[in-house]
C-alpha cells in the first residue's frame, strides 16, 4: 500500500511539474500596443537592405538596432506571383518582451498578376527598447 501512496504522490508532483513547465510557454500579458512605422522600400536603410537581399528567398525574422530605432524585419521568403502584401496585426509589449504579429495577403482575386516571382517582406521601425522581440504564432 505505502508503494501505491508513493506512486500516486510522485505522479501528482510530475503533474504540477509538468503543469508549471507549460506555463513558462504561456504568452505573457499584453502592457500597451507600441507605436511603429512601416518603412517604405525607399527608405530602407542600407545595411538593413544588404540582409534582407541575402535572406529573401527563404521566410525570416530578424531585427536590426541603429541604437536610436529597433527594425523589425519580417520576410515570407519566395512567392511564386507578385500581388502580395503584408498587414501588421499587432506591435505590442509585454514585460519583458515586444509581440509583432503579421500576415500574407495573396494577391486579389481579378487582379493582374506579375508571373514572376516575388519576395514578400516588411520592414517595421519602433523606438528601440530593451526587449527581446518575439513573433506569437496566430
């Protein structure tokens, strides 16, 4: 019987556990939504433009520090058409982190579409805290 009392007591500890482990991997409360530009191709930096063209063919997120803005950069590697965009869903921060979420827009339907293909990407300038930028999944 004291063997069986054990069992269940050691499989209930490795619940908590477990249950504790998972809560880690929860996404921390929301603080404030954070306010941010989206950088026009035209006013890409150059080091940030050079990074870009050496990860575009395959999807990526990365950020890039000036030490006055944080850019967030996120790319959707090739697409086989042209007549894509990509719309910010949120940019916000949590206490220790800065939550961006987006998405890829297709082209629209009856829209003439390029036949050649593409590299989706957007470039977002924030103020440059001290955070960790992280990228929920939606």
């Amino acid at each position: 019987m004291k063997k069986f009392v054990w069992m269940g007591a050691a499989l209930l500890a490795a619940a908590f556990i477990l249950w504790g482990c998972g809560s880690i991997h929860t996404t921390e409360a929301k603080l404030s939504d954070l306010d941010y530009t989206v950088v026009s191709n035209d006013n890409i930096e150059e080091d940030i433009q050079k990074l870009i063209d050496e990860k575009k063919e395959n999807p990526f997120q990365m950020t890039y520090s000036d030490g006055n803005y944080k850019y967030i950069v996120i790319g959707y590697g090739r697409q086989e058409t042209g007549g894509y965009s990509i719309q910010v869903q949120e940019v916000y921060d949590t206490e220790n982190t800065i939550c961006v979420s987006t998405d890829l827009l297709g082209p629209q339907k009856g829209e003439e579409q390029v036949m050649e293909p593409s590299y989706p990407y957007i470039v977002i300038k924030i103020e440059n805290l001290d955070k960790t930028v992280v990228f929920p999944e939606s």
